[in-house]
C-alpha cells in the first residue's frame, strides 16, 4: 500500500505533504527524528490526515494534484475537516 499524507507543523504551522509506501505514523516518526532533510527544521509535527492507495502511480498523482493549485481547494477542505480551522 501507498499512503499521500499531510502533516502539520507544530513550529510554524505549515503543513507538508508528502506519500510514502510505510505506515503514516511510522512516517511521522522519522519526520520527528529529523531523518527527513526536508522538514528537519520545522519539527516537531502532528499527522493531519492520510488516504491510502493500492497503486503507486494513483499514490503519487494524488499528492502532486494536492500539491498544486489545481489541488487547492481540496487540500483546504481536509484540512478544515481534520483540524476544525
């Protein structure tokens, strides 16, 4: 399985998006740890939301699509319905 996952910055409150094909919250631990280069500065996080995906290729359009302005108003939309703001 593929996972396409947000997470939240506690630090700065922005958020990242990214896939993966290992658990979300086995995932979010090595964000914490600050295993990953790309977010190693803004730790620590939280798991906003995650979808999973049988299929790599639909995994990875749905993060690009979230990722992009055409992705927008979705990628708004769960985040209001996963942290109430």
């Amino acid at each position: 399985n593929y996972h396409v996952y947000i997470l939240q910055s506690i630090k700065d409150k922005k958020y990242y998006i990214g896939c993966t094909s290992k658990q979300p919250l086995y995932r979010l631990k090595e964000h914490n740890s600050g295993m990953v280069t790309s977010t190693k500065n803004r730790r620590p996080f939280k798991l906003i939301w995650f979808q999973s995906f049988t299929n790599k290729k639909t995994a990875f359009k749905k993060e690009w699509f979230l990722k992009h302005p055409a992705g927008y108003q979705e990628k708004l939309q769960i985040i209001r319905e996963y942290t109430g703001q």
